[in-house]
C-alpha cells in the first residue's frame, strides 16, 4: 500500500495503513471532518475519475445565456403555472401587490 499524508497548514501528518486498508483510503479524497486533502508522499493530490465514484468526468459547459421568459407550464393535473407564480409558491408568499 502507498504510504498517505493528510494534508494540514502546520505540514503533512502521515496516516496509519491500517486506517487506509480499513477505509480504503486514495490520494485525492478528503477527510470527513475538517476536509483536508488525502495526499501522497511528495505531496501529489489528483483525482483519478475511474476510480471514485464521487467525480464526475469533465464535460464542456455551455456558456450561460441568462435566464429565459417566465413561461409557463402545465402541471400533471391540469393547472397551469408561470415560472415566477411557482417560485412564489414555494416560498409561501405573493409578489403580486
């Protein structure tokens, strides 16, 4: 197993292989708590995708065109509602005087 540091501003610690066989420890996650970074030897933190579940792949992103017109859309049931009436909804409260 490769040896393992948790990563803090006073230095590297190093952490015990039983804790990172019991865990299954990588270089790249964090600690639970206070969210340092899991690093190796030298100090290398990558994130290996094929190998944590929780990263997801890089995908390109679409430049934000702002937010579109309030339209409107019909429930399942029939009502239908206009974006800010639904947002007005679920914030309990009424924008309209």
């Amino acid at each position: 197993m490769e040896e393992l540091f948790i990563e803090t501003p006073k230095g590297n610690v190093p952490i015990d292989q039983e804790f990172i066989e019991k865990y299954n420890l990588q270089k790249g996650m964090k600690t639970p708590f206070s969210s340092d970074r899991i690093v190796g030897k030298n100090g290398e933190f990558f994130i290996d995708p094929s190998q944590q579940e929780h990263v997801r792949p890089y995908t390109k992103t679409v430049p934000f065109d702002g937010f579109p017109d309030d339209g409107v859309e019909t429930m399942d049931n029939g009502f239908e509602l206009s974006t800010s009436e639904i947002i007005d909804f679920a914030q309990g409260i009424d924008s309209e005087p």
